[in-house]
C-alpha cells in the first residue's frame, strides 16, 4: 500500500473539499460531543451512587441503663460484630451525640439545654444498601434498645428512602444506557449521511478512477483515510471540550452549595474503573472507526462492478 | 483482439442496444465505429470495458472472456484499454500533470518512472508547456490531449475513443486524429466510434456501421455512408 500517496489524495481532497471537510468534522464533532457528555454523566451518577449507597446507615439508639453497663454494652457490641452483612460500625457517646447536635443546629439551643437529652447509639453500615433493612429488623424487638413502647423507633434507618434510591438509581441507569445506544446510532448514521454527501459530489471522480483501472481499495483507501482523519479531529475537539465542560462544572459545584453531588472531573487520557479508557482515547476511537467505517460504506454503491 | 459473437443488450424495459451483433477486430487494426445517436456505438464500448454485461452472446478482449472474468479483475482489464471520451473526464482538480500520472499510480508505477514517463507522454502529445494547467485553464482540444495521453500512458494493446472529436472544432479534431494514428503505429489496436463524416471518408479505415444495435455494414477501407448512396462529398 502507498500509504504517502493515499495520505497526500485525502489531505488534498479534504483541502479542496474544506466546506464539506469542515462540515463533515462539525457533524462528528456534535455527535461525539454528546457521546462524551453521556459516558461522563453516567460516570459520575455512578459514583454518586456508590457514594450514596455507603452512606446508607442503620441507627441504633441504646438504653441509658445499658449505656451505663460495661458487660451490656459489650454484648450488643459482639451481636453487631457477628452479623456478617455488617461492613463497619461506630460506637456515638452521648456527648459525640451533643457535639453533632451542637454542629446542626448551633450554640445557642444546646447552651441552654439543662442535660444532655440524647442517647448514646451504634452506627452500623452495611456492606449494600439492599441488606439495610434485613440488618436493621434485627434489632426492632432487642431489649437493649431505646424504643419506647410498641414501636421500632429506637432504630433509625431510611428505609423508604433507600427503595427509591435504589429504584431511581435503576431507572436512570437504564436511562443512560438508552441514550447512549440512542445517540451513539445518531452519531452513525450523520456522520454516514455526511461522508455519502460528500462522495456523491465527487462520484465523477470516482467514476474516473474506475475508468483507469483503480482497484476498488485503491479508490476506496484515500476516501476511507479521510473519514478517519474527520473523525479523529471531530472527536478531539469534542474530548477537549466535554472535558473542559465538566471541569468547569465540577470547579463550580464545587463552590456552591450542592457539592455533595462529588461531581468528578472525567479524566481526559486514562482513568481506572470500568471503563478504563479516559474520554480522548474512547472518542478517538469512536470517531475514527465511525468515519473510516462510513466512509467505506458509503462508496459501496458507487464500486459495484 | 476483440471478438462479439452474436451479442444482445437490451435496456429496461424494451430499448435495443445491441442486437445480434458478430465482429471480429484484430490486433494492431484502426477501425471506426459509425451510426446515429443510438445506434449503439457507446453500448460497444461499455461492453467492452464491462461497464455493461450483455444478454446473451460472448465477447473476448485481449483473450480475456469476459462473460467469465471475475469482478476483482476488472481493474486488470481496464488497464489494458485506454479510454478517451467526449467529454474528456478528467479530474478537475488536478493538474495536467497529475491526470496523466493518476493512470500510472493506480497501476502501482514506481514514482520515478512516473516522473520520467508522464512529461515524455505529454509532449508526444504537445503539451509539454501545460503540465501545471488545471484542465479548465486550457482548450477543448489540449484537454482532449490529456486525455489521449493519459489513456496511452500506459501502452495498453487496445485504447477506444467515444466520439474523440465530438466537442472540438475541425482544425483540431485532425490533430486528435493524427494523435490516434500515431498511436496505433505503434501496434494498439484502436476503436473510434464517431460523428465526425469528413474524417471517416478521409482516412479510409475499416468501417463497422450500426443501425438500431445491428451492424449493417463491415468494409475494410471504407467511407462513412454506404458506398450504394455515397453522396460525393469524399475527398
């Protein structure tokens, strides 16, 4: 293959050719742009919601008189150690209690508490968020906890709240997937409708080149190049600036006062996780597959023998 | 060279292209091809570079059956047939030059014989001072040239020209036709279908004429009308 040659066919084509060129980029550019912005909001839900799964916890309120009791104490302790689901748990004193109370709601209202009315408690996590409710039945009719008569009100837990958690977070996984698949099949078939436009206005060329008894590769390796160059450079431009996009956002989330949404810069190279690949290298490669792939497509019915 | 046994074409859905058509050219002859509009002249020779599959019939160029010849070896076969055109086709935009140097990349051509090859072509043809003219720089008649040149650069046994003079004046016209005399002294087979009267009656080569597809008539140093109602016009 004369890689030069065919390198310098496409370049000089795409010169002369610029406005279709420029259209052709512009057209890879928005579909991997919203590709980009896709894969970063899905990655970022999905920190959201690991971070919200771990922060899932079971409260439970211990009785005074078993707060007093050392042995007590420590049996409830072991009871929470053998339960396997249990992934880590914090013992509050009452005063730990007090200082977060102070901390929510301010000097004022504790200084002018006579006692500390808070009770000392257990903070149990669990290893995922589905085993929060079986953990926290577990203590519902436990002696040793500070329910008051008839009811579980000694242990605390957002039981509704973890439902539709985890509902939500199903939903809009879903969700995410769907938009993917949606748009990663918009950006195929612009970007084929594109590279179709641009070779139907060069089909006498190709018709010349047939004429002269080019092999269907050699004609078609200067159009495919081209579709690959198109989407390469789409597919930069639309990383650096999904990339610049999201930092930016992160940058003012940060200062405001939703930052516990932990939005997280989408790395622009590499980045660990499951999908390893950080948005240039997934782009790139998107886009330069797509374009070379659309290209050769779209000469098809124009090299029927 | 080329042999048509009993070859139709027909288009969709009922117009004749070619019908029963028999001929037999051999290597290194100089023929016209001559009929109205329609007669089936551009038919002879899309079939012949297997732009069109016929019908029914068998057609052999250069030995090859085309009937037979597979689709990736098409390519092969054109590179073996030089074309002119009407119209010239030429790529716009490229140069003079590089039209003529596109036919030798294509064959794979080392690019220093390209570079020693395409300027001797061009100024055999006389446009040794145009090489860097884009084809709409330059006249009817030189475009036809490139063309010429580029059809020939290659030396292929058979070069075929579709109405080669049809878009330029007289004057010129002779030189595009001295140009494929030339051509064919060096041994290729050449197929001119034409318009052009005054030069078939000039050069009194073999003569195949069509009518609605059918070849009416086959004279070895023929004029461009029957000989029965020649119209004393000839030179």
């Amino acid at each position: 293959m004369r890689l030069g040659f065919f390198l310098s066919e496409a370049l000089g084509s795409m010169r002369r050719n610029w406005v279709m060129a420029m259209a052709a980029i512009v057209t890879v550019f928005i579909s991997m742009a919203i590709l980009g912005a896709v894969l970063v909001t899905r990655d970022n839900l999905n920190r959201g919601i690991t971070s919200l799964k771990n922060r899932v916890l079971i409260e439970v309120f211990i009785k005074d008189e078993v707060n007093a009791d050392p042995q007590q104490l420590q049996e409830l302790e072991r009871k929470i150690q053998a339960i396997p689901e249990v992934k880590s748990y914090r013992d509050i004193s009452e005063e730990e209690a007090l200082q977060r109370f102070r901390e929510r709601f301010g000097d004022r209202i504790v200084d002018n508490l006579p006692i500390n009315p808070l009770p000392a408690s257990f903070e149990i996590r669990v290893k995922d968020a589905d085993q929060v409710d079986r953990v926290a039945r577990l203590f519902f009719d436990d002696p040793r906890v500070d329910n008051d008569p008839g009811t579980h009100n000694g242990v605390k837990y957002a039981r509704e709240t973890v439902r539709k958690m985890l509902g939500t977070i199903n939903l809009v996984g879903w969700v995410m997937w769907g938009a993917t698949i949606i748009f990663g099949i918009a950006a195929v078939l612009l970007i084929s409708t594109t590279v179709r436009l641009s070779i139907f206005a060069r089909r006498r060329e190709v018709e010349i080149m047939r004429l002269v008894g080019a092999t269907n590769w050699f004609i078609r390796w200067p159009f495919v190049l081209e579709g690959f160059i198109t989407g390469i450079v789409g597919a930069v431009l639309a990383a650096l600036f999904v990339w610049l996009g999201n930092w930016a956002l992160a940058r003012w989330i940060e200062g405001s006062s939703i930052d516990f949404l932990h939005l997280r810069v989408y790395d622009l190279w590499w980045q660990g996780g499951a999908w390893p690949a950080g948005l240039l290298p997934t782009l790139v490669v998107i886009g330069g597959v797509l374009g070379a792939a659309g290209s050769a497509v779209a000469l098809r019915r124009y090299l029927r023998a | 060279m080329i042999v048509f046994e009993d070859v139709t074409k027909i288009y969709d859905p009922n117009v004749v292209g070619l019908q029963d058509f028999s001929c037999h050219i051999a290597k290194g002859e100089f023929v016209f091809l001559v009929g109205p509009s329609g007669s089936g002249k551009s038919t002879l020779i899309k079939l012949i570079t297997r732009e069109l599959r016929p019908d029914k019939g068998r057609i052999l160029v250069a030995g090859r059956n085309l009937e037979t010849l597979k689709d990736s070896k098409v390519p092969l076969l054109r590179r073996n047939i030089g074309c002119v055109f009407q119209d010239f086709k030429l790529l716009p935009n490229k140069t003079v030059y590089e039209n003529v140097a596109y036919a030798l990349e294509v064959v794979g051509e080392p690019r220093r014989s390209i570079r020693r090859k395409v300027p001797e072509i061009l100024s055999l043809v006389g446009l040794a001072d145009k090489m860097d003219s884009y084809p709409h720089e330059i006249s009817g008649g030189e475009q036809q040239r490139v063309s010429v040149a580029r059809a020939f650069v290659n030396h292929p046994p058979l070069l075929l020209a579709d109405e080669p003079t049809g878009n330029i004046d007289p004057e010129t016209a002779i030189g595009i036709m001295q140009l494929l005399v030339r051509i064919n002294r060096t041994g290729t087979t050449v197929l001119v279908a034409t318009h052009d009267r005054e030069m078939v009656n000039r050069m009194r080569r073999r003569v195949l004429q069509l009518e609605n597809g059918r070849l009416v008539r086959d004279e070895r140093r023929g004029g461009y009308d029957h000989p029965g109602e020649a119209n004393g016009e000839e030179a």
